[in-house]
C-alpha cells in the first residue's frame, strides 16, 4: 500500500531571544521520519518542547510563531508539501489536510457562527457547493453526536460548551474530505467524563470516513485508544516508534518504560481518621450576584494526613479552597480549626491564622512576580511572619531551597529561568516558609508533564512525612489521588456526593456520578475505550 | 433545597437575563444623561466663579457702582444662583439658550448658524480622515515593521506631535502665501455655493485631518496587529484561506469594536477640538463664536457653546459604547 504521508528527515529550527544575550538559532525537531497509511493513525506523544506539535503542523507546511522547517521531506502522495509555493500549499490546508487545535475556543472566530466555520474551507476550496457543505456538516454532527443537529450550525462559538466545541472543530476538519487530520491534544483541555465522549466520537468520525490522523498528545493512556501506531518524541528527537501493542506492552527504551509506569504508585491510607485539624461545616457560599456556587459542604482533614477533592470543572471544588482560605467568606455554615472557630474572611484573620494555612496554585507562572529572584519570592513570608532578614535570611531561604531539593545555585534566578517543575518547586518553599500546618493545593501538577508531576508528588509526601503538613490537595485526576490522599471528598455542581477514607469513598457501591467520574479516567490499556463504551452508553452525550 | 436568590430574582435582574444588549445599550443611554446633567452644572458653576463680571467690562470706565447694579439688575444677576441655572437649564432642555448680552440677539438662532458650519468642517475632515487613517492602518499592518509601514508611521507621529495651530501656519504659509493654490482666511457665508464652500475650508480640513490621523491610524495597526495573532486567524491560514479572505472576513469583524472607539473619540476631537482651527482660519464656527464671547464676557453665550460641546462629546463617545456593544458577538446573541 503506497504512503498517504511520508516523512523523511525532518528538521525544524526557530531563533529564540533569550534575554541579554544574542539571538541564537535553537532546533525544536531533529532527524524525524516516519510513515502513515490511509485511514490509519499514528499517535505522536511526549512532553511539552518535545516538538510534537511542530511536528503535527509540518504536516501543513506550517511553523508556528518563528519555527522554520529547514531540512527533509514530508511527502502528501508522494508530493513534497514544503516544496510548493504559497498558492501550492494553500490547495493544501483545510482541502487534505486539516487540522484540529488543543484550545476550539480560541481556535473558532467569536464573530461568526459555528456552521458558516465549519464550511468554510470546503466552498472556498471548491470541494462542493454550499449546500453540500451543509448536507455534510449535518451528517457531521449526527456522526459526533452533538446535540440538534440540525440547529447546532447556527449557533456562535460561546453560546456552546468546551466539549462540543472541540467536536465541532473535529466536524469542521473533516467537511473537507481531507485525506489527513492532524489532531493536536483535542482532549487536554476537557475534563475526564466530557473527554471520553470527544475521544470516542473523533474514534468514530474517522473510522466512518476512513480519514489518516495524526494524533498528538502527552497523554499515553489516551492516545493507546485511538492510534495504530505510536511515535514517542523527546528534545525534538524519535525515541521509539513502533506500534501501540509494542510502545505499551513491550517498550523497549527506559523513557517510554518511565511514561508507560507513570502513577502507578498508590498510598497506602492513614488507619485513624477521627482527629480532625480542619472541620468544614454545613457550609454554603455564593457570589455577589447571589449565585449559589457551594451548598452545604461538611468534611473534615486530619493532621498529617491528605485530603483530596475531586471533580469537574464547575464543580466548586477550587470555590470550597477560597472559602477555606477566606477568599470567599462562606454564607452559611462555620469552618474550624484545631476547634477554633476560623474568622471568615481573608482580611479580618489574624497574622498567625494566615499563617498556618498556605497555598500552592496550578499556574506557579502567574502566581510569582516575575520580576523577583527566587531569594525575594521565598523570603518574603519570612519576613512577614518570622521578621527576617539579611544573613538570616539567606540562610534559611538555603534551608529551604535544600527541603525541595534544588541547589544554592538558584537563589538569585528569575521565574523566567526556571523550568516549569522547578516553579512549581519554588512555590512549594514559598509556601514552607511560613511554616504552615495546612497547604491547600490547587492543581499544582495539571500543568506539568506526567514524569515531573510525579516528581513534584514525591515531593509533597516526603515533605508531609518531614514535618507533619496536612494537605487538601484539589484535582480532577483519579491517579493523583490513588497516589497521595488518605481521605476523598467527590464534588458534583457545589455539592459534596462522595466522603470518606480513600478506601471506602472509591469502592462500591457507587454513587452515579463517582462511577461515572471513574470509568471516564484513561487506562493503560488497549481497547479500554471499547470496553467502557459498551458498559455505559453515551450518557452524558450533552456535553 | 430552596434557594431565595435563584426564584426571586427582580424584574430587572430577569430584564438583563433575557435581553443583556437592550439593558446595556438602555444604561449607556441613561448614564450619558446623568453625565451631561452634571457637566451642565460644572459650566454653569464655572461661569459663575469666574472673576470680573459682565456689566464692569460692558461698562469699562463708567463702571459706577450703580451702573453696575442696573445692569446687573437688568440681566437677572441679582438672583439666587440655583434660580438661575433651573431657569436656564429648562430654556436649553427646549433649545432657548436666553439672549446674548453683547449682541441682544437670540443665543439659539446664532449657534443654529455657527454649529453648522463648525459640523460642516468637523464632518468633512472625518469624511477624510476616517478612511485615510484605516486605510493606512491596514497598510502598515500588511507592511508590518517595513519600509512601508515605518514611514506612514514617522509621518503621522509628526503631524501629530505639532501643535494644531503651528500646522495651520505652516500651510498657510505655503499653500496660500507662496504657491497661492488655496485660499485664506477660510471665510463661508450664506448662500455660498457647496463646492467654493469645499475650496474655502480646504487648508482647516487639512489641519484638522493630519491631527487626527496619527491617532487613529495607529489604534487600527494595532487592533489589527492583536486580532493577527490570535488562534482563530492561525485557524484560517490553517484551512487555506487566501490572505484578503482572512483579513476581511476573519479579522476585521474582531477589530471593529476598538477602532470604532477611537474614531468616535477623534469625531469628538474634530467637533470640540475645531475651536483653535476656526481662530487660525477665522472660519466663522461655533469655536470662533465661542472664544469671541469669552473675550467680552458674554456669558449666555459660553455657557450654550460649552453645553452644546459637552453634548456632542458624550453623545459620540456613547455612540461608541453601543456601537462597541453591538459589535460584540457575545452580548448579541446571549446563550
């Protein structure tokens, strides 16, 4: 069977311009080929700078902001693509090959409706007339099993949800009759129940139109639902590529060992969960507009121990982290700690109350001033709370740079010069430094690629063994809480569904959503996506 | 479990739900109301406080206490402050702006005349220079940081960084006194046919068009440039869509809603902003009437000038609001 699309060597350079110093020419993809058959699909998967989406829209012949395709060949039918001029390759885009974005919310123009997007590049190529188009589209969106069909064109991109947009990007992919899609992380951006329905209907729509798809994303367990076969990409480089049977049951390099073993560790659960440092009671808490965003939420955390929330996104998981915090003085209901009443609201607590409860945020980025070393950043709240400063200082902020296991080195670096793990890092320390009994995490690891995530977990069990730190630890990933919570509290549109120790809250029976919210969570495994399908039928097919 | 907040909402709260474009558009209109209300106290306020009076400049070196009394008897300046300006404010509400003290003539019929010559001027230098200044902004945009676009943009800083006035000298110099090809003073009067009209205003227009097209010029690159590098616009290079495509049909619509800002603010300028121009070119328009009537301290006559200026200020910059609003997808089609 002759290739659809054939890569040869590819080589992909940008010029970056790192502050203070001279532009330099840095290369993103390197020495990269492989090979695609009509109506297969190959998963491209790896951490972020791997090059992976570069890779995906060379595909195109496009390099995104700066990034220049210098050397190979990538071949549509035996045509080498980068060989075409402008008007060439436009023949190209959106006619054979399309391609479907992480974010369809950014990707969809605010200005125009949903149908009119989808048909676009199908008339302007000339494929079919408009009407056709329409037809096609239609068929589309029964096939991805968005709701009312036959009226979902004619909505504008905000008016629908995140998932059904990313079905109608997939939708708006396929009009054309494309030869090749190049999906880039469709799913990342969804929450695990919404992503499944997308998952399943992007598996559906291209085997019913026998479309080749590129599949990129950093997700292993995903991308073994879909692919045929797996490329696994690192520094822009092919670590192994081979097919899913043998990246996932038989990997041959320790890296895709690493990726294929990620979050594999479970904790075992504290014994005795009856004494409580934090108690939330009955509380209730709404916006200034009289929103109703928590509704009588009681749970509790014992000292030393973790508690994991989970839920969707909306589900008010992060809202119940303000309240406890006093971001968002709760309406109704009280919060202890230690037996003490906690004063509601942020500004009116004491300088010891604020103390003893810190937070870690998903987006270590936004949440240090990026014009403070890492110095200024971790010793702030030493002399805030502590009142040190100079020699006392640094030698602390050393201490603690030691605790989250990063060398003196990089006490005088900028946010800009640290890794995403190491921010991460360092606003664990920043948190430390006030020497906390309780740290509220907010997705600290959703963020980071699977391996430094993991390494950021170790982290926080080995520093809650050191001193004793109680963590309430918010999450949408089922595997994180395999791996550190003794407690689980399962949240569902402001409402608490599931509480308890680890063990009881995620072993049946089920309450609907938990089971739900469980099945949705990719597995290592191939065919998973089949299995659950049969067992629960597109339910929440609405999303 | 019952929830007060979500069954009780208020008439107005479901008002905003249902309809959120009319009850913004409805409060935009409302709070240029209150905000002219309030300026119009300002300048009656700010007449009031400034110094000297009316019947001692009138009266120059006969200004005997008594005269003074007479006629500031005459004028009604004896009277509470508050009693003054209701009455004047109800005359303005039905377009009587009182007589002037100078002239003894109907305040009204004489801004009547000079507010259209002074929109005749203002509307002909944004015919001009409203599509110029786009235009030149999507040049730029498609020259970005080249030749092109390098020069439109030192021009137009230049011709924004002088003073208005230095400009209208400048070609007066050059267009009227050396080359002789257009005429000075900028004199219309009635019964003047459209295109001497045209001719007689063509050197104010100028100035007024290279100050005001810096500014616009520059917020549509941008608003431009911003829209450019957005997902959606990568989107449509990505379904290979031709380059005019992009921009006519993807971009431009997302650019609207500040370019649309930034014209109504330089309408604005070229309505109220008139006032030099109209000095440099003795054109006889509302700015010219106004400063003339500062001078002799006529003051029913700044204070209409000042209102009507005010008026036209907000009522543009509202346009724009609502415009903006409009513009915006979101709120016209609510979920």
């Amino acid at each position: 069977m002759p290739e659809l699309l054939s890569v040869r060597n590819l080589k992909i350079e940008a010029t970056s311009y790192p502050p203070g110093e001279p532009p330099k020419r840095i290369t993103i993809v390197d020495g990269v080929s492989f090979d695609l058959q009509k109506g297969k699909v190959l998963g491209l998967i790896g951490e972020s700078g791997a090059g992976k989406s570069t890779i995906g829209l060379s595909a195109l012949a496009y390099g995104r902001g700066g990034a220049e395709i210098t050397g190979g060949e990538v071949s549509l039918n035996g045509t080498n693509i980068l060989a075409l001029g402008k008007a060439g390759i436009r023949k190209v885009r959106g006619a054979q090959v399309c391609y479907v974005a992480q974010s369809a919310a950014a990707a969809f123009n605010p200005a125009h409706r949903l149908g009119d997007q989808v048909i676009e590049a199908s008339v302007k190529h000339g494929l079919m007339s408009k009407d056709e188009a329409r037809k096609r589209a239609l068929y589309l969106f029964r096939v991805l099993g968005l709701p009312h069909p036959e009226t979902f064109g004619d909505r504008f991109p905000h008016q629908v949800s995140g998932g059904q947009l990313q079905r109608a990007m997939t939708a708006m992919a396929l009009c054309p009759n494309p030869e090749l899609i190049v999906f880039d992380e469709p799913t990342t951006a969804l929450d695990v129940t919404t992503q499944i329905d997308v998952l399943a209907a992007i598996k559906h729509a291209i085997e019913e139109t026998d479309t080749a798809a590129l599949y990129i994303t950093h997700d292993l367990a995903v991308v073994a639902q879909i692919s045929d076969d797996i490329m696994v990409l690192r520094y822009g480089k092919t670590v192994e590529y081979g097919s899913v049977q043998q990246i996932i049951e038989a990997p041959t390099q320790d890296y895709t060992r690493a990726l294929v073993n990620v979050r594999q560790t479970a904790r075992q659960e504290a014994p005795d969960q009856s004494q409580a440092l934090l108690r939330v009671d009955n509380v209730s808490a709404q916006y200034s507009n009289g929103f109703k965003v928590l509704h009588g939420v009681s749970l509790h955390l014992c000292k030393g121990q973790t508690l994991a929330i989970v839920g969707e996104s909306g589900s008010g998981k992060s809202t119940l982290a303000r309240v406890i915090t006093g971001l968002l003085p709760p309406s109704d209901g009280r919060i202890t700690f230690e037996d003490k009443p906690l004063t509601p609201a942020l500004k009116s607590r004491s300088r010891d109350e604020l103390r003893r409860i810190q937070l870690i945020y998903q987006m270590a980025d936004t949440a240090m001033n990026p014009r403070q070393t890492v110095r200024d950043i971790i010793g702030r709240p030493l002399t805030f709370y502590y009142g040190l400063r100079g020699a006392a200082k640094t030698a602390r902020v050393k201490e603690l740079l030691e605790q989250i296991e990063m060398s003196n080195g990089f006490i005088d670096r900028y946010p800009a010069e640290l890794s995403g793990g190491q921010k991460q890092r360092v606003a664990i320390a920043r948190a430390l430094a006030a020497k906390p009994e309780l740290i509220l995490c907010d997705e600290p690891t959703s963020a980071l690629d699977p391996l430094v995530a993991e390494g950021i977990l170790k982290l926080l069990m080995k520093l809650q063994t050191e001193s004793q730190l109680s963590y309430i630890f918010i999450t949408h990933d089922i595997a994180i809480v395999r791996a550190i919570a003794d407690s689980v509290a399962v949240m569902h549109r402001g409402r608490l569904v599931r509480f308890g120790p680890k063990s009881r809250a995620l072993s049946p029976p089920f309450d609907d959503y938990t089971d739900l919210l469980l099945k949705s969570v990719p597995e290592m495994e191939i065919g998973w996506l089949e299995r659950v399908l049969s067992t629960r039928r597109m339910a929440s097919a609405g999303n | 479990m019952s929830n007060p907040t979500e069954t009780e909402s208020l008439p107005r709260q479901r008002f905003q739900e249902r309809f959120p474009l009319l009850a913004l558009v409805i409060e935009r209109i409302l709070l240029s109301l209150l905000l002219l209300v309030a300026v119009s106290m300002l300048i009656f306020g700010g007449v009031e406080a400034l110094p000297g009076d009316f019947a001692t400049t009138y009266l120059g070196q006969s200004a005997t206490p008594q005269a003074v009394a007479n006629i500031r008897a005459e004028l009604g300046l004896d009277r509470p402050v508050v009693t003054r300006y209701f009455e004047w404010l109800a005359g303005a509400v039905q377009g009587d702006f009182g007589t002037s003290w100078a002239s003894k003539n109907s305040v009204s019929e004489q801004v009547g005349n000079r507010l259209g010559n002074s929109l005749f001027l203002a509307g002909f230098a944004a015919v001009i220079s409203v599509p110029l200044a786009v235009g030149l902004g999507m040049l730029s945009v498609h020259f970005r940081n080249r030749m092109p676009d390098k020069i439109i943009n030192v021009i137009s800083l230049a011709a924004i960084s002088l003073p208005e006035f230095f400009i209208g000298y400048l070609l007066i110099l050059y267009f009227a006194v050396n080359f002789g090809i257009a005429t000075f003073p900028a004199t219309v009067y009635e019964g003047m046919g459209f295109i001497e009209r045209l001719k007689a205003i063509a050197l104010p227009t100028a100035t007024l068009v290279l100050v005001v097209l810096a500014h616009m010029m520059r917020m549509t690159r941008a608003a431009i440039l911003s829209v450019m590098s957005s997902a959606y616009m990568e989107t449509a290079e990505l379904k290979g869509l031709s380059a005019f495509r992009a921009i006519v049909k993807h971009a431009a619509p997302n650019a609207l809603a500040p370019i649309i800002n930034v014209v109504a603010l330089n309408l604005a300028y070229l309505v109220v902003g008139v006032v030099v121009v109209e000095v440099v070119f003795v054109y006889p328009g509302m700015g010219q009437y106004m400063v003339d009537a500062v001078t002799v301290r006529d003051m029913p006559v700044v204070q209409a000038c000042g209102l009507i200026f005010a008026a036209v200020y907000i009522f543009l910059n509202m346009l724009a609001d609502i415009l903006a609003i409009i513009a915006n997808p979101r709120l016209r089609h609510p979920r």
